[in-house]
C-alpha cells in the first residue's frame, strides 16, 4: 500500500497530481494508493471526491480541529 498525505492548498493538491501521475507512469495499480487529505474544512464541498483522471485512488479524511489537536499535544504523558 502507498499512503499519499496532503493537506487542501493549491500547492499540496497540485503535488499530490503530480505523484499520483508519477505512480501510474511507474505502472504502479491505483488500488494500492491511499490518500489522507490533513486538516479537511467543512468549505470543501465533497471531500471523497479523487482528483480528476484518478477516480480509483481511495480517500480518508483528517478533518481540521485546531483545539482537539491543541489539547492532544499537551496531555501528559503518564
């Protein structure tokens, strides 16, 4: 499996086309790409939808919460 990460900027999109391309140029099966698309908002009309010419590669979401992510960082370990 090959887990891709990007978040939802122009720039990161833009990279994930280009090594989702790179993987189907190198024959690799789009079955065995993963994306997690990090810090989704609710302003992203469908967040499951693949980028275009990719339609086989699967989604997950990590959906953007500054104050659980805040906490989480600041629990004590014990």
């Amino acid at each position: 499996m090959i887990l891709l990460v990007t978040e939802t900027n122009v720039p990161a999109l833009w990279n994930l086309e280009r090594r989702l391309s790179a993987l189907e140029g190198l024959g690799i099966n789009s079955e065995k790409v993963r994306i997690v698309v990090n810090r989704w908002h609710k302003a992203i009309k469908n967040p499951e939808q693949p980028p275009e010419n990719h339609s086989s590669a699967r989604f997950r979401i990590l959906p953007n919460d500054f104050g659980k992510a805040s906490t989480s960082v600041n629990l004590e370990r014990r």
